[in-house]
C-alpha cells in the first residue's frame, strides 16, 4: 500500500490501542465472535475485512499484546455457534490460498471483538494485507471438509498426526479403496519438487516397490492404529524421521486430489494457467464466441455482444474518476483476439485494451493504452491528472483489475506489471501529477472568470 505521492508505507506491528484506528466499526458493540490464531503464515498489521458466505469477516491484526484471528458480529440470521463455524470454514479457505497451516488457539469475543493476550514477543510473520480478490466460498459440504482437513494437517507439529489428515483428505475424495489405488499411482508419478524426488528414492531404496501400500501400511494405518503391526512409535525417532521424509508425498497427493476432484485450485495453477486475466468475460461474450475464438474460426465482429460498463482500477490504489463507469466504444474481433475500446463518461478518455483468448491473457499497452482528447475544459484537465496518477501507480507494480460496473463482478486481473528495461522515477511522476493538479485550478479559475467552462475555437 502506498501513500497519496506513491511511497509505500511502512509494515509495523501495531500496538493493541492503534490496531483498530483504522476500522471504527470493530469498536461498535454487538455480539461478536473471535478465532485467535497460532500460524506461520504472514498475517496483516493492520484490520482486514472481507465478505464471505453472506456475512462481512474482519481479520484482526498482529499485535505484540494480543493474538491474530478473525472476527464476525452475530445476527438474527447468525447465532454464535453458526458464527464460529463460518469463520473456521474463512480460515480454511485462508489457509488453502496462502498455503499455511492455520491453528485455533482460542475462541473469545463479547460485546466487542476482544482477543486473548500473547505471552510472546518474538517469531512472527507479517505483511501488508491478504488478497482477497475472487475469495472462494464453497458449498459443497466435502470440500468444506477437505479445506478443513488441509488447513489442520499444515498447521500440526507432529509429523504422524499431520500424515493421517492429509490422508484423510485422499479417502474423502476418492472414498472407494480401489478407486483411491488406481488414482493415487496415477498421481504419484506427476507429484514435483525436490522433497517429493527424495521421498520417492528413500523409499525405493529400502526396497518397497509399491509406493502407495507402503504409505497405506507404514503411514495411515500405523498412525491411526496400535493392534496391528508396523506401528508407529512416539519413542523411536527413526519413525519420526520417516514419516518427516515421506509426508511431503501425502500432501502433494491431497492437494492434487482437492484440485481434481473438488476443483479448487491453488494459486500455482491460477498463476500457470493464467485463467483469472479472461475469467469474467467469457460469461459475457458466451461459450459459443469463445469456442470460435479458440478455435481459430472467422469472426468479424462482436457487435451482437451486450458489453457492461466498466471500472478500470489498480488493486490497492483508490479509484481514478477517469477509469470509472467507462462505456464500450468499440469492439473487433481478429486472429483469436477481442479489441476493445472503452470511453469515459465525458467521451474525453479512451481505455484500449485486448482480450487474448488463444493465450488466455489481457493486454494492455500503458503506452498505446490511454487516450486523452483535451478540448481545454476543467474536465479534460481532471482526467490528465487521474491518468498521471494511474501511470505512476501502474509503473509502481500495479496491479490491473477489469470491473462490471452493473454488478460488481470481476472480469479481469492481472499480476503486478513489472517494468521492462526502464527505471520508475517516483520524483518525476510526482511533479508531473501535481503541475497536471495546478493546471486544473489554472481551468477552474479561467471558467470562473469567464462564466463557464472554457472551451477552444
């Protein structure tokens, strides 16, 4: 997050009097529950609120007195029980994004969100705010669970206990054995990372061949069971160093199987694929266009599209007055590509951007991308300045988001914009913003003078 002349503001630990001056609404009485929570993941300095299942989830920030969580205020519609529930089903879709376990150490609350005092100053992990941008809700009861069971595997210390959640997340997903066998040899082969290769050889090389009995027998049943042999004992810690070894391979399992068989995917695939940058308009253009398009088939003209109004922003930079509530202008369809042109509602500021459906990605040309027609008006002059502001925001690692200006829904993101072969001069943009600031009062004051907006010849 930056400031108003785009430097980033510094990531403290807030103190427990400072963390809600930022948010007067947690400071309301009601009735609120609260998760306090114990975790590696990065967690916010400063509050956090995001919508979910209905209700408004507001993450409580990192302080050096009192725990992390989250928070919701009860309604007639939500009782406490039912409050509880929905912010463990928020942690577990948390976790899932950030890839961290997420622990519960506590439940308070009361007529406002109080958390429980941390007995500990040191070993925290904290960043600027979470992304919750297309936050997933699910309501499917099994894959509720399934995030569930992740987020308690990640989050245990104990290496046999952590084993037997991730497996249980295989055996939700694919509940007949043979079913689970014939799928798990299958994966097995496509897990990656170096700690996944090693499992692989430590296992093969004492001999076991069948890979996925041998984590059945030595792993989920020694854990879960003590009538039967192998067993895993607390007291040996060559049982401890194994399932260390091997446990990297049931993880990777459980996310393959939440990702095939529950369909939420994690953000390494989002980012391969790319598939958020298009998600949004291929509901407006329609499977058929779509089809064409990637195909390669010939389509002249997206006329008989119904295009929405649109808001053009950069995630963590309030909105640019220019960008908002623009009107298509123009729309061509060549080689796979939507070209699309949209206007401000002055008809003074032109948005150009393409929708790429055979690379699956959104271009925009920051240097062919904004069009300003400056007829001399006060208007003309306002719109210069938001665009100064949004190419300094922009160059500044921005990170560019498409919205339905009719339903709020999201039609593109894109990754933070990395600058090619050129340096972002903070000082310049800046001086170039506040002279297009200056020019706007020089407008203001020549209208008042003569009556009304100027306008040339």
């Amino acid at each position: 997050m930056r400031d108003e002349i785009g430097r980033p503001l510094p990531v403290e630990i807030a103190s427990r009097e400072s963390k809600y001056a930022a948010a007067p609404e947690l400071l309301q009485p009601g009735n609120w529950v609260c998760l306090n929570v114990d975790t590696s993941c990065p967690w916010p300095v400063r509050p956090q609120s995001a919508d979910f299942g209905g209700h408004r989830i507001w993450v409580i920030p990192l302080t050096l007195e009192e725990h992390p969580g989250v928070a919701v205020r009860c309604s007639l519609s939500l009782n406490r029980d039912e409050a509880a529930r929905l912010l463990y089903r928020f942690l577990s879709v948390l976790a899932w994004r950030e890839q961290h376990g997420i622990a519960v150490a506590h439940q308070s609350g009361g007529g406002r969100p109080h958390m429980v005092g941390l007995n500990r100053k040191y070993g925290f992990s904290i960043c600027e705010s979470f992304d919750f941008t297309e936050l997933i809700c699910p309501e499917d009861e099994d894959t509720r669970i399934a995030l569930a069971l992740m987020r308690e595997a990640r989050s245990l210390n104990h290496y046999g206990y952590a084993f037997l959640s991730f497996w249980r997340v295989l055996e939700l997903a694919f509940p007949v054995p043979k079913r689970r066998v014939a799928w798990m040899e299958k994966a097995l082969p496509r897990l990656t990372g170096h700690e996944v290769a090693e499992a692989l050889d430590s296992i093969r090389v004492d001999g076991k061949q069948d890979v996925s009995r041998h984590l059945f027998e030595s792993g989920r049943c020694a854990v879960a069971h003590a009538g039967q042999k192998p067993i895993v004992n607390p007291d040996d810690p060559s049982d401890a160093r194994r399932l260390y070894r091997e446990l990297p391979l049931v993880r990777e399992m459980a996310v393959l199987a939440i990702e095939e068989r529950f369909g939420i995917s994690t953000p390494q695939t989002e980012y391969r694929k790319h598939l958020y940058e298009l998600r949004g308009w291929k509901g407006l253009l329609g499977a058929d266009l779509i089809q064409r398009l990637v195909s390669g088939k010939d389509v002249r003209s997206a006329e008989e599209v119904d295009l929405p109004e649109i808001h053009v922003r950069l995630r963590k930079s309030p909105p640019y007055g220019a960008f908002e509530g623009m009107s298509p202008s123009s729309a061509t369809v060549q080689d796979r590509k939507v070209y699309l042109v949209y206007r401000s509602k002055s008809g003074l500021f032109f948005f150009k951007f393409v929708l790429d459906f055979g690379d699956e990605r959104i271009i925009f040309d920051m240097e062919d991308g904004l069009f300003l027609n400056d007829d001399g008006s006060v208007t003309a002059a306002e719109h210069n300045a938001d665009c100064q502001r949004f190419i300094r925001d922009y160059g500044l690692n921005g990170e560019l988001q498409i919205w339905n200006a009719s339903d709020g829904g999201l039609l593109s993101r894109k990754d933070a914009f990395i600058p090619l072969n050129c340096f972002i001069d903070l000082e310049a943009c800046n001086a170039i913003i506040a002279s297009a600031q200056a020019e706007i009062e020089r407008r203001r004051v020549g209208s008042s003078n003569s009556g009304s907006e100027a306008h040339p010849g």
